[in-house]
C-alpha cells in the first residue's frame, strides 16, 4: 500500500502535466497568447517545480517523509482548481506555479519511500520500484487521455481542456486521504535520526516484523540542509551523472510528450479526434509498456538499460527529423518513430534518471539528493518547454534535430562515468560519512 501511494504522487504529477499540454492549444486561443506567452505558460509549472524540488529535498531529510508527502497534496487539489477557473492567463500561470511547487515537493519524497521501503536485490528491490514511476508516469499520461476523451463527447469543447485540469482535484483529494488512513514514516529516516522506538513501531506496523528497540541512540543535531556533501569526493562524480542523464532525458522527453499533440495536430495534420486517439495510443500501447518492461529489466543495471534507451531515442528523433512533414505514406513511420521514443523512454532514462538520483546517496542524503537533482532538472524543462513552441513554430520538424542532442549528450555523460547504483548497498555509507559533511 506504501509503494502504491507514493506512486500516487507520480501518478498526479503526470496527470497534471498531460492535461494541460494538451490544452495548451485551446489555451493559446482562448487568451490569445503569442508563442512567447505560451511559453511562459508552459514554464511556470516548472519555475514552481525547481523551488518545490529544492526546498521540498531538503524538508523530506529535515522533518521526515510523511508530513511532506501529506501537505505536497494539498497544492494539486487547490491548484487543479485554480487553473480550471483562471479567468486569464496571469491567474492560469500562478496557480501553475502553485501545481509545480506540489509537484517539485512530491518527487524527493515519493523515491525516498520507495528506495527505502523496499529490499536491496531480488523481487521488488529498490531498483524495481524506483523504476516503477516510470509506468506510473505514463498509466496516468494514458488515463488523461481517455478522460479527455471522454469529456470531448460531453462537454463543450472550447472547455475541454478546463474539466480536465480540474478533475485532476479528484484523484488528489482521494490520494490525501488514503495517504492519511495507511501511510507511515519511513523507518531507515527514524533510526538515522535516533528514535529507535519510532523506527521498531513502524516495522511492526508497516511489515508485521517484531521489532523491539533493545538500545537508545543519541538524537543528532537537527541538519541544517546542505547541499555540500553531494560534490564530496565519494559523491561527486555520482551526483555529475545523476544530473547529466536527468537533463539529457528531460529535455528530450518535454519537448516530444509534452509537445505530442502539437506535434500530431500540426506537423502530422491530423483534427482533433485523431490527436486525442493517437497520443493515448502511443502512450498506453508503447509507453506503458516499456515502463513495465523497465521494472523487470531493472536488475540488468540502470546504465545499461540507460545507455541503450537513449541510443534508440537518438535514432528516433533523427528519423523524425528526416521525415519532416510526412505524407500519408509516411505518417505511419513517423507514428512509429514517435512510440519507439516513447517505448525507450520509459524502460531507458525515463525509469533510471530517478534511480541514479535516488540509489546514489544514503539515507541521510537521498532527499537532498534528489531534491537537487530534480531541482536542477527542472531548470532544464523549463528551458525545453520555454523553447518549444518558440522553436517548433520557427523551425518546424527540424527542430528534432535540436532535440536529438539531447539522448547524444546523455549517451556521452554515461560512457565517461561508468556508475552502477543498482545492487549496491549505498545505505551502509551512512557509517561512512563524518558528521560535520552530514546534511
């Protein structure tokens, strides 16, 4: 129930990202906004994201897992219904930014509880089930999609895209209060902060194991939420590679999915119907799939699988770039080349950018640890959804070959630091670490 919660939060995070990709087109209309002005509606989720992400990383090793996880709720339900109403875009970008601090807030917490509720090797390892949001992440793109298919039969379409943003307040209030009935702190943090007592109560509670805390532990020093244990000499070269393979996928991935039904509607010519089935098509068919894929493939490393995910995203995107506008023959080639992207992204960098960012730090700094790296990471989706319709509007369908730099680049990072996480006991290095470079 645990791991299902926390892949919840993911579930939320990617609703809310497809909904309103989706709309922005409708959007654009509505508010007449110029390419410019749809950008800063595309970013400011993301503005919000990287405050939320680093403020978020820290609070999650500061006062502990499960009061972050519970108040991160909170900004998806009053948000989902902020932007459903925006009256203009200034009230749509604020209350898009309010959604991004939620999101940001979720991500650090949601791969602490999986990496540490989880076991070290075998079925459901920490490799698995931090793979796992991948698949969440697109059931949840794939669920939007057939509400907004749903809706289109039922609602005005000028508003379609409102309903859909707000029902996303739905899920997250369901969420909240299953959150609030089953969830538990997590035991690895109680005992990294002293309070053995609380660590035992959880194990009896969360995994029915007999624990009893037979010895007091002195409680350290509250941390003070730094950041500079990451670029230590045991953790830098980790924390580069991290933070490559996040920026590599995210740029790449933002521009193709978040940008997938301008990329059907316009470049591929296709109405409105068609774009809705297609984009639920190539997420339920390829990109579920490969997420699905990923967690069984997991124990064969996150490098590997990392490096041959964006080996396959880079063919992809090149083929997409020699197609450009297809005609009718090369519709299909170009419907395909956008799924294999997708099928690669979710069993490749999509599901093993979070298990570099969560598996590479121990307990004391997994949230800093991937707070950072979502923080930085989504300076790099702002940027991608910033240029995006700035970029596609000047560029058209060669602007994959901008974005096919992106998979290179990572396919680079990955052959320079050849860092294995997955297998590897990273919490025994709590030991290790001095207590004046703790977090």
């Amino acid at each position: 129930m645990i791991v299902f919660l926390a892949l919840g939060g993911i579930f939320l995070d990617a609703y809310d990202f497809t909904s309103l990709a989706y709309g922005m087109k409708d959007i654009t209309a509505e508010f007449g906004l110029s390419p410019v002005w749809a950008g800063v509606v595309n970013v400011s989720i993301m503005v919000g994201a990287v405050v939320g992400a680093l403020f978020g990383g820290v609070l999650v090793d500061r006062i502990g897992r499960y009061r972050v996880f519970m108040a991160d709720m909170l900004f998806f339900v009053v948000a989902a219904l902020g932007c459903a109403f925006a009256p203009n875009e200034y009230v749509l970008v604020f209350f898009r930014f309010l959604m991004g601090i939620g999101v940001g807030m979720d991500l650090p917490v949601a791969m602490a509880f999986l990496a540490e509720f989880s076991r070290l090797t075998g079925k459901g390892s920490k490799a698995s089930r931090t793979a796992a949001w991948a698949p969440a992440w697109f059931t949840a793109t794939s669920a939007c999609y057939l509400i907004i298919l749903g809706l289109y039969q039922v609602v005005p379409h000028a508003d379609l895209w409102r309903y859909t943003v707000g029902f996303g307040a739905v899920p997250a209030v369901v969420i909240l209060l299953v959150r609030k009935k089953y969830m538990n702190e997590s035991p690895a943090w109680a005992a990294q902060r002293g309070d053995l007592e609380r660590a035992a109560a959880i194990l009896r509670d969360s995994y029915g194991v007999d624990a009893v805390a037979v010895s007091s532990a002195p409680v350290p020093t509250p941390p003070r939420g730094s950041f500079r244990p990451l670029f230590n000499r045991t953790y830098r070269l980790r924390t580069a590679l991290a933070l490559a393979v996040a920026l590599a996928q995210t740029f790449a991935y933002n521009a193709v999915a978040y940008g997938l039904p301008v990329i059907i509607a316009s470049f591929l010519a296709q109405g409105p119907l068609t774009t809705i089935t297609a984009s639920l098509v190539l997420n339920l068919g390829f990109a579920v799939t490969g997420g699905l894929l990923g967690i069984r493939w997991a124990r064969s490393g996150a490098w590997r699988m990392t490096v041959l995910g964006f080996a396959v995203q880079l063919v992809s995107l090149v083929a997409l770039a020699l197609i450009g506008k297809p005609s009718s023959v090369l519709a299909l080639a170009a419907l395909l080349s956008l799924g294999a992207f997708l099928f690669a992204q979710a069993w490749g960098p999509g599901a093993h950018y979070m298990t570099f960012a969560s598996l590479s730090y121990p307990t004391s700094l997994r949230g800093v640890g991937v707070g950072f790296n979502q923080g930085v990471l989504r300076v790099g989706s702002t940027l991608s959804l910033f240029l995006f319709p700035i970029l596609a509007a000047s560029l058209g369908p060669r602007v994959f070959w901008v974005i096919a730099a992106a998979p290179a680049l990572g396919l680079l990072a990955l052959l320079l630091i050849r860092w294995e996480p997955v297998g590897y006991d990273v919490d025994a290095e709590d030991e290790l670490i001095p207590a004046g470079d703790r977090p």
